[in-house]
C-alpha cells in the first residue's frame, strides 16, 4: 500500500485564458460563503471568525492536493452539527471545573478528521463513501436539518434556551414567552421571509448575501443594540496563525470517536455532491483520491484554529454557475476573505445575530429533500422506512446517536437484502435457446426429470435456514419422477461453513426423496470451500457441472444409458418463488 498524493494535480494544464473567469467565480464564492462562514460556528459555539478561518485555509490545502478543478470546500450545516454533537460530548466528559476551549478541541477534531481521510486513503476506502446509502443520509440530513432549526430558536427570539432535543426547547420557549425580544423575532422572521422571495425570484445575487447586507444597513439606521437585538460585535481582526491543538487532559477516545462520526458523514455527502457536479462537469471523481484532498483541507483548518469541512453545496453550485474553471477561483475566495479579516471587520462587528439565525434555518431547510423523500417512496417502501428511521434518530436521541442509528440502519438494510436471496426454477422456452425463469415465463416448462434451481446471492450463516427451508419447498412440490435437483451457482459468490452443512443436509433430503444433488457453474473460491469440507466428495465429482448446459446434457446421457422406466413428463410444474427473482 502506497499513499500518493500529488501537488496542484487541479491546476495541471491551467490555461492564461481561464483566470478572469476564476477570479469571479472566486468572488463570487467568496461573497456567498461569508454568511454560512460567520453563521455556522454559532452551531456549535464557537467564535464567529474560526468560520473564516475554514473558508480560508480549507479552499487553499483543496486546491494544493486536491483532484478536482471545480469543488470548494468549507463549513456545511450537516458537518458543523455532528462536530456540535461530538464537541458537546467531550465537554460534559470533563469535570465540572476544568476549562474547555471547544475552538481548541473543534481544530483538534479536525486534525484528526483529516488524518483518518488519508489513512482510508492509504487503505483505499474510499468504498465507505457508498456505506451510507442515499436514502439513509436523505433522512439523516432531515433529522439533523430539524436540530438545525431548533438550535436557532434562541437566536431569533433573544432568550437563552439551555434544553435539548426536539420537544423540550419549545416547552422552555413557551413558559419564558414574556422575555421574548420582539424585535428580534419580528427580524429575523423578515429575514427568512425576505430569503425565500430572493429564492423564488432567483435574483442574480445570493439571498444570504442580500440578508448580510441589508441587515447590517438596518441595524446602522435603527442601532440594533438599543433595541436588545444582539449583534456579532468585535472579530479578532488578525490572520490566523499555525497552531497545534494541545490533547493534554482531553479524552482521546472520545475525541477519535467525534472525529471518525465527522468523517463519516462529511465524506459521505461530500462524495455524493462531489458525484452530483461531476455528472454536470464532464469530470471523474475518485473516491480514494477525494480523501487527499479532503484530508489536506481538514488538516489545513485544523491547523489554522479552525474545525472540519466537506463539500461545499452552495459554494461549488456558485462556482460552477459563474464559470469557475479550476482551484484558483477557490485560492481567489480565499484571498477575498483574507481581505474581508483585515479591512471590513468594522463593519461585520454589527451584524445582527437574528439575521444569521434566519440564514442558519434556510440552510437547514435546503436540507430537507422533500422531492428525494417521495421519490424514494414510489420506488422502494423499505428504504422510504430506513430513510424515516434514520431521520428519527438524529432527532429523538441527538446527532452522534442518529449516525450510529444511520450505519445500524444500513446493516439491518443490508442484512436483510441478503437473507431473503431471490430464486427461481429454470426451464426451456420452447425451442429458444438458453434457460428461463419459470414464475416470469409462464409459458416455459422444466425440463422432465430435472429440477434446475438458481440463487441469487452469497450462502452465508445468516439465511442458510431461508434458503433450506426454500429448497425443502421446492422440492416437495416436484412432479413424481424427478431424478436431479441441479443449483445453478453462478450467482452464489461467497459461501460459509453453515451454509455448507446446510447444503449437506440437504443432499441427504433429496436423497431420502429418491433425487440426486447436483451443483453447475461453481466460482474458484466457493468451490475451494467445497472441496476443503468434502461435500464436493459426498456429491460426487460425477455431479458438478461447468454450467447448466452441461448438468442437462450430463441428465440426459444418463437417463439415456438407463433401462429405467421413462420419467414422466409435467407440463404444468406450479411453485411459489419470490416475484422478481
């Protein structure tokens, strides 16, 4: 195993004529990240400016290792809420009087988000960015979208709501109405809504942009702060600078577990935005190669006090829209908010905090994909249940709880597709060639004497008794005169030793009944198991096929050598088989 990881592999190839296009879409970015980028750390309580200091140092370690020429990253609304989730439980992990920085412990996170990137990376599993299936994060995004929403109820109404969970911040929210700070709320409600006309308008200009700018003009002509409306006040107007976050008297393994939760889910969505505009853009994205830059660009925050990233949505959407042709529009927003620290800091200390509520509660709502959410419902009732379930779960038991609720969801999901393995008889279709499915043929008929069986699936501890009590079904309602009960095992890729004595058992029920077993078009690797358990023995080397069509032809030179009665035909043989198969 060996890690490579190339410099500037986005920029190779850049041509002069791309660079004003980049320094637009850089602009642009730039101009669309700044609101999620002083927003988002309110999530999980952190100082505002450490969202500037990701839009910064992510975009720039991307574009040195990364592989792709259009994605941004920088902070995402699902990332920051696990890391809220994971920060949380370090803290409470604490004695009551020691002193937590979470900006501290958030960099360290990202640290080690960005070394389990590239140690997946040096292990190419870059696989696990399909472990979370797309119904399951559609569902998790939901939940985590609604916890999203309630965290900003403090924001938009001026108290302090110190409970947790989807019920009981109301319930604090009711019995302290007399204390809510009307004006706040009457703001940030007009914010919201005046983010939504933007969005239906689709105004050339970005809502969260128009928001900024329009409450910061109000809050000068009104003065917000006389009013009780809580604006963002004094930001550190200093660059960041390389620090590493110390571990001493942090708790390791909740900090791995934090981080490895982080990792799941931000690489998880990231993989699948990064797939959704790679589809537009004509590029191809390699997962594995997809974790270097990912990587570089959490190592990169966490270095520069910041906290882990992903995918931007919104901020590669906007590159792609305005042209942006490689990483260099990413380094231009970069440098336009390295600028936004040094000279406009004034002007963002009055940034009212309800305005960056109601940016938060859009976010959280794009996250709900209401369209995805039906459309899984016409194809599949069962993963519509998962995406339900996994969606209750980061609602009801918080979002650490909800991904071990989604990659439990996955397991049962996957489990369960395997312990049911479709199957079917097979027969001829009049005087077509080749071998057809009894239940979707009708007009197909078994071959007379010989039950062809096919499984659709690996034979492993978990569905052998399905599967047995399949074929005992199977095979008590055979005609009267059938000799061989040949498994077609093209499909049977993994085999284990209780499917095997499974498979024992059942030669000798055949056996009992008067048919013989017979196995046609074994894989090397199951067949090996075959051999290294003396079944193949016990059924006979005589009864092992290279393919179907040599197990027919094999019945028929014996049928033909023996002075047996001849078999009676059926032309009518009715079993129940899972539909579909």
């Amino acid at each position: 195993m060996t890690l490579s990881i190339p410099v500037f592999r986005s920029l190779r190839g850049y041509r002069a004529s791309w660079l004003p296009s980049d320094i637009s879409a850089g602009l642009a970015v730039a101009a669309v990240g700044l609101p999620s980028a002083i927003a988002y750390p309110a999530i999980v309580g952190l100082p505002l400016e450490t969202g500037l200091y990701a839009s910064i140092a992510a975009p720039i370690g991307y574009a040195l290792f990364g592989p792709s020429r259009i994605l941004i990253v920088g902070p995402d609304a699902a990332t920051m809420t696990v890391l809220a989730a994971a920060v949380t439980s370090i803290v409470v992990s604490l004695p009551a009087d020691a002193s937590v920085d979470r900006a501290m412990v958030a960099s360290l996170i990202a640290l080690v988000v960005g070394v389990i990137c590239l140690a997946a990376r040096l292990l190419r599993l870059g696989v696990v960015a399909t472990f979370l299936s797309r119904p399951i994060l559609v569902g998790f995004f939901a939940g985590i979208s609604v916890s999203i929403i309630v965290g900003q109820i403090g924001r938009l109404t001026g108290l302090s709501i110190q409970s947790d969970g989807l019920i009981a911040p109301f319930v604090e929210l009711i019995n302290e109405s007399a204390a809510i700070n009307w004006p706040s709320l009457l703001l940030g409600l007009s914010m919201f809504i005046l983010l939504q006309v933007v969005r239906v308008s689709r105004l050339p200009v970005p809502g969260p942009v128009i928001v900024v700018v329009v409450s910061a003009i109000l809050s000068v002509l009104f003065n917000f702060q006389q009013m009780g409306i809580a604006v963002i006040g004094d930001i550190p107007f200093a660059l960041p600078s390389i620090s590493i976050p110390s571990v001493a008297a942090l708790p390791l393994d909740r900090i791995v577990l934090g981080a490895a939760a982080v990792f799941l889910v931000s690489f998880g969505s990231g993989i699948v935005a990064a797939r959704s505009f790679a589809g537009r853009s004509g590029e191809h994205v390699d997962a594995n190669q997809e974790l270097i830059g990912l990587g570089a660009g959490n190592i990169a925050a966490g270095l520069f006090g910041a906290f882990p990233i992903s995918v931007s949505d919104s901020r590669t959407a906007i590159c792609f829209s305005t042209g942006g042709k490689s990483q260099v529009a990413g380094l231009v927003s970069a440098a336009a908010l390295i600028a936004t620290l040094l000279y406009f800091s004034d002007a963002m200390r009055i940034l009212p905090i309800p305005a960056l509520g109601a940016i938060l509660v859009a976010a959280a709502l794009s996250l709900i994909d209401i369209a995805e959410l039906r459309h899984i419902w016409r194809i599949s009732r069962a993963e519509f249940v998962f995406a339900l379930i996994t969606m209750w779960g980061a609602i009801s038991f918080g979002v650490l709880a909800g991904v071990v609720i989604a990659i439990a969801a996955t397991l049962v999901h996957l489990v369960r597709q395997m312990m049911f393995p479709r199957d079917a008889l097979l027969g001829r279709l009049g005087s077509r060639e080749g071998l057809y499915k009894l239940h979707r043929f009708p007009q197909a008929r078994p071959i007379p004497g010989l039950a062809l069986y096919i499984i659709q699936g690996s034979l492993l501890f978990f569905n052998a008794d399905y599967v047995r009590e399949r074929i005992r079904t199977i095979a008590s309602g055979l005609p009267a005169g059938t000799r061989w009960f040949v498994i077609d095992a093209s499909a049977i890729a993994q085999i284990d030793s209780t499917a095997l004595a499974m498979l024992d058992d059942i030669r000798g029920d055949l056996a009992a009944d008067g048919m013989t077993l017979g196995i046609a078009e074994l894989h090397a690797e199951v067949k090996k198991m075959l051999e290294r358990s003396g079944l193949l023995e016990s059924i006979g080397p005589q009864y092992v096929f290279e393919d179907v069509e040599d197990a027919i032809r094999g019945f028929n030179a014996r049928q033909n050598g023996l002075s047996e009665r001849p078999v009676a035909a059926s032309t009518g043989l009715q079993v129940q088989t899972p539909e579909g198969g």
